[in-house]
C-alpha cells in the first residue's frame, strides 16, 4: 500500500485537510471532519501525517488564504479518481484566470457537451483537489453562485477574496 502523506491548517474558511502521494497532491478538504477526511485518504493508501513533506503547500495555501496571487501550477497531481467527462472538466478549469469567473454553460461548451451544465456541476463538486483547481471561479449564466461542494459561503468567500474586497 502507498503511502499518503497528509496534515492540516488553520483557514479563514475552517480547517483545510491536506494529502499527497509520492506522486503529488491527492486531495484538498475544506470544512469536512477528520474522519471524512481519513476515509477518503484511506481509500488511496496509508496515511502518514507529515508536515514537513506539504509544509510548500501549506505556505502557499496559507499565502493564497491571505489574499496573494498563487500559481499552484507548480505542484504535481495525482489523482487516481473520477471519469474520463470529469478529468475533462477539472482539466479545463485549470484554464480560467485567477480573480474571474465562468458559468457552466461555458464550461460544458468547452468540453464539448455544450446541453451538460448540470453534469459540469457533477464534476465540480467531485473535484478532488479545490483552490489548486479552482472550482470556485465558475457560477451561473446569471451571475449567482450556483453550489459548492464545502458551502456556497467558502465560494463567495473565495471569489471575493481574488478580487480582493474582504
């Protein structure tokens, strides 16, 4: 079994959970419980808390959470879940610039179901890895927030704090 290195921190938005494999990032969790949180890492392999191993991460999480522009590009992911529509869509939500924002019906356009907004919804909420990919940046055709998988409010929180105006 691999192992999975995990560690938490302290956030405006609540605790974030953090995991990785010797191959990257694995999961991101906002606002669940540890015990949710370790179910999940579980399914992947043994968790093994190691700060020092997501300490980059959690600095840069940290800085992100303050209001500093992050490029989270730089870290390697490894995720060994979801469909092949799902990859599709947290691939292309990669695209969208920090500080603005894209509906789901531009989303499902874009990875060729242009009818699939709501299954673009499905797969942002399944979307393993949140911040890194930022499903927070697409919302509605009408400029509501539409769902989020840790609380609209983190959504709203989030949004406004690329635009800078907490």
């Amino acid at each position: 079994m691999i192992p999975v290195f995990y560690s938490s921190i302290d956030s405006p938005i609540g605790i974030i959970y953090i995991a990785s494999t010797p191959a990257g990032i694995c999961s991101i969790s906002i606002s669940v419980n540890e015990e949710i949180f370790f179910s999940e890492i579980k399914q992947l392999g043994e968790p093994v808390r190691d700060n020092k191993r997501l300490d980059a991460l959690k600095k840069d999480l940290q800085c992100y959470l303050s209001g500093k522009r992050i490029d989270f590009k730089r870290y390697a992911l490894d995720i060994p879940t979801g469909t092949a529509f799902q990859r599709k869509v947290w691939e292309k939500l990669l695209d969208i610039p920090y500080g603005e924002t894209r509906s789901y019906k531009w989303l499902a356009e874009e990875v060729g179901s242009p009818k699939g907004f709501r299954a673009v919804g499905g797969a942002n909420g399944k979307n393993p890895v949140p911040i890194i990919i930022p499903c927070h940046r697409v919302i509605n055709s009408d400029g509501a927030l539409g769902g989020y998988s840790g609380g609209v409010w983190i959504k709203e929180w989030l949004l406004k704090l690329e635009k800078h105006i907490l």
